[in-house]
C-alpha cells in the first residue's frame, strides 16, 4: 500500500534516471558553424563576400532565407519581414560618396550608417514600415559571425552556385519567334 508520503517522493526517485536518459541527444558539434573557407566560398558563389554579410535583430522580423543575395555589384542584402506584410530590406554596399541619415522619398524611406568603408541601409515602403524599425534595423546591424553566415547564407550546389541547382526547364517558351511564352488557353494567340 503507498503512503501520501511515498507519492511525493517517487517522481523523485525518477528524476536522476530522466536527466540520465535526456543527456547525449545533442549531436556533437551542434550549432557549431561550418569551417571558414566554406562561408566564403557560399558568399563567393552569391556573389558577395563575409566581409559584407551583415545582420540585425529588429522584434518581431525574421530573415526571409529567399530574399538574400547581391545587391550592386558586390553587396548584401536581406528582406526582413514580421509575417504580416510589413518589411525592410537591410543591404551593405561599398561606400560611394553616400551620407548617413534618415531620408524620406515619396513612396518609401531609407536610414543610412556609414561603417567604415561600407554603406548600411534599411530600407522600406512608408506604408509597410516606420522610421524606428528602420533606425532600429541599422544601429543593430553588425557583420555576421560564423554562426550568423551559416544560417543567412545561401547552401552551394555541387557547381558552387547558390540557390536551387539546375535550370528549370519551363516549356512555355517557343523555339522562335520573339521569346514570349505560349498562352496554354488560347494557343492561336501565340505569336511563336
């Protein structure tokens, strides 16, 4: 027969064995980064490099993993977006005259801070996000660690290039004529 005493003390008679049995299911090496020289080729093959790979926490935004890439000639950017249509876009290019600042346009707006020689922008529609999320983005932008290139960029193929490997073939494009696609509902209106 079990004693109101007894009840009490048997979950903790199991607790040593449940700690026991939870230890050893992270695998080694978890969230350790990949080496070096493999970030740099994956930004090489984005046609970036670390050295303009910057990220930032803003609450409530989270990378979109699809929106990064090159931005000018050998930048970065990413779109962050809070899942309910408001975004930015934080990019990092080389400096070319530019100032920081807020700048308001008549459709969207930017904040700008100079880091040495690169230029970091936040950028967005006036309607999808406000200056303070902007500010926010570009006073805590900060070139991505090992960790932080890992998770923002892109995997490399087994050509070296990034994004989803081998051309897609589409069928809808015609073999002559001036490029555009074959219309599927009315084949007669194609011009191919």
């Amino acid at each position: 027969m079990t004693t109101p005493r007894t009840r009490r003390t048997a979950p903790l008679l199991l607790l040593p064995v449940l700690l026991v049995a939870a230890c050893g299911t992270e695998r080694a090496g978890a969230g350790a980064a990949p080496p070096r020289a493999e970030l740099e080729a994956r930004a090489r093959a984005a046609q970036t490099s670390v050295d303009f790979v910057y990220v930032t926490e803003v609450t409530g935004f989270t990378v979109a993993k699809q929106s990064v890439g090159v931005v000018g000639d050998d930048g970065y950017g990413a779109v962050h977006t809070d899942g309910s249509g408001r975004m930015f876009q934080l990019s990092v290019e080389r400096k070319r005259g530019q100032k920081g600042g807020y700048r308001k346009g008549a459709t969207d707006h930017r904040f700008v801070r100079i880091d040495g020689e690169r230029v970091i922008t936040a950028s967005g529609e006036l309607s999808a996000v406000d200056e303070q999320t902007l500010r926010d983005a570009v006073d805590g932008a900060h070139r991505a660690n090992d960790r932080e290139l890992d998770e923002v960029l892109p995997e490399a193929t087994a050509s070296g290039a990034t994004g989803g490997g081998a051309d897609v073939e589409r069928g809808d494009l015609p073999a002559d004529g001036d490029g555009a696609p074959v219309d599927p509902v009315d084949p007669e209106s194609a011009s191919g």
